[in-house]
C-alpha cells in the first residue's frame, strides 16, 4: 500500500519533564530536550514528541507515503470531505475535525527490519538445543523497535474513521460496530484504533518490542521503579492477536509493550471481522481494570480541572 507506516507523533502534557523522563525510563532514546523533548525508536527514528498543553491530548500525528502521487491523490480525498490542507512538495498537512489533532502526510523512508527470530521449544519441536532461552539470559534495557499504534478515543468514532479512511487512506482491518474501528497504514494489523468517547482524548500509544519476554522484562523493569505505574497485563489481545502490558505515565496517558501482531501483507487475503466488544478486548490474561476502560482522569478532562504539572 502507498501508505507504510506510522512517522512520529507529538503529544501534550501538563508536566513535561517528569513524562519525559517516564519514556526515557520505558527504554526510548532522547535524541532532543528543551521544552518538546523528542524520542526515537531502535528502527523507527525519531517518533515521540512532547510538549507543554494545560491537559493531556493528541496534538499531531505523522503518516508515511511512498511519493508526490500519494500526497496529490490525498488531499483530493481531503478536499472531497471539504478539509483545508497546507501543502508543500514532501508533505501536507491538515485537521482532524472533531478532536483538532494536526495529521501531517510525508513523503518517508520505509521501516527495515530485520532481526532473528527468538527460539522457542514446542512439543516436538525443539529451535533451542543445548542452549538457556535467552529471554532470561538478556541483560539490557528494552528498547521498543518501532511506534505501533495509537489508540484515540472520539466523541464521534464515525466521523473520524472517515477522516483516516476516506481522507487519508487507511484501512479497516476489524471493527467492534458502534464502538471501535482497527485501521492500518502498513502491514500491521492496525496503527490507528478509533473508539467512540465521551470526549477526544488520547488512550494509548503501543511500542513493538521482540517477543513476549521483552515484554516481560520491560513491563518488570518499569514496575521496579515504580509499582502505581501498572495498568494492565500480561495478556494476549483477540483482535490483532498481540501480547500486551499497558503501564501509565505521569500524565495519565497508557503506553503498551506489545509484540506479535497479525499482519496483512497481501489486502485480498484478509477479510475484516466484525466483534462485540467483550470478545475484541482480549483473548487471555487478567480482566481490564475498569481504569482501563474508562481512565480515572476522564471527568477532570471533560470539566476542564487543571492536572499535575
């Protein structure tokens, strides 16, 4: 697809250096400080953004195409949902019309990845012979491989699927009808999640990690500096399939390791599902807090109640 990849978001939050150093500890790289400090991943690059907003939220968020052909053909869609663009050689830039993020198209490189495949014994089969499995041999710090996904909550799921499907492009993977669309902009099973809200809000941002045992060892690491940092996990999602562990930082934003996600590279083999809402949310593992579902901070958002910074 001309679309291949989610490029970086921005995000705001009352109290920026402690989020800051919250990310710092849940293994992306600083590559920028000051007021909008900037994080990359071990592939991605550059991909996180932060700056200072009196409550958290979505500012921006960045989507990659493969040439001009891809921006002309997009801001036609924009322009047939009457949505003003910014446009420049490489890039175009518009609003999302119901919660006021800023998504900006450019022209990018593809993500290369490349890495060994962790192996694991199963019944007569042994991949690792002779040998501990090295999830307990790795000693270093996780560090997340790329941005995976962003999860919006909307008041209004439908207008802004259409946004990102008939204005930009994206795809439908699955969805939970009246609640939730799945959307991809790669060969990921989804890089943007939409769900219907009380109010636009950021729910979470997912960070893919090798396999379940990074998952494990990031998600340890996190709580062994801080236990409250916990929201949710391990588990394994239905829709999508990946591993999951939800943590919160400090400005009440989620942020996930995940691994092992479906992934669609050829559109003509996957069809869509359809699921209620109980059956999309997870497959095994422990019940979602209902802080989960509905975080605690929800009702000082829509008030308008100033948070910590």
């Amino acid at each position: 697809m001309a679309l291949h990849r989610l490029t970086s978001i921005t995000v705001g939050v009352p109290n920026v250096e402690e989020t800051a150093a919250y990310y710092t500890d849940f293994g992306l790289t600083p590559v920028g400080g000051g007021s909008r400090p900037a994080f990359a991943t071990a592939d991605g690059g550059e991909q996180f953004k932060l700056a200072h907003a009196p409550q958290r939220r979505l500012l921006e968020i960045g989507i990659g195409v493969e040439d001009p052909d891809d921006l002309d053909r997009i801001e036609r869609q924009l322009g047939a949902l009457d949505l003003g663009v910014e446009r420049t050689a490489d890039a175009l830039v518009t609003e999302e019309p119901i919660a006021g993020f800023r998504a900006v198209v450019s022209i990018a490189p593809r993500i290369v990845q490349e890495s060994e495949p962790t192996p694991y014994n199963g019944p007569g089969r042994i991949e690792r012979a002779g040998t501990r499995a090295p999830g307990i041999l790795r000693e270093g710090p996780v560090a997340p491989r790329k941005l995976g996904h962003v999860v919006i909550g909307s008041t209004d799921q439908e207008a802004t699927q259409r946004f990102f499907t008939d204005g930009i492009g994206l795809k439908v993977s699955d969805t939970v009808p009246g609640l939730a669309a799945f959307m991809r902009c790669s060969t990921d099973h989804h890089n943007v999640l939409v769900q219907q809200a009380p109010l636009n809000f950021l729910h979470h941002t997912s960070w893919q990690v090798d396999d379940v045992d990074e998952i494990g060892r990031g998600a340890t690491a996190m709580l062994e500096k801080d236990p409250g940092r916990h929201v949710w996990g391990l588990g394994r999602h239905h829709v999508g399939s990946n591993f999951f562990w939800y943590l919160k930082d400090p400005a009440g934003n989620f942020s996930e390791y995940y691994s092992d996600i479906d992934c669609i590279v050829d559109d003509a083999l996957w069809e869509p599902g359809v699921w209620d809402g109980a059956k999309s949310l997870f497959n095994w593992g422990p019940p979602p807090p209902p802080s989960f579902l509905a975080p605690e901070d929800l009702g000082a958002l829509m008030t308008g109640a100033h948070q910590p910074g």
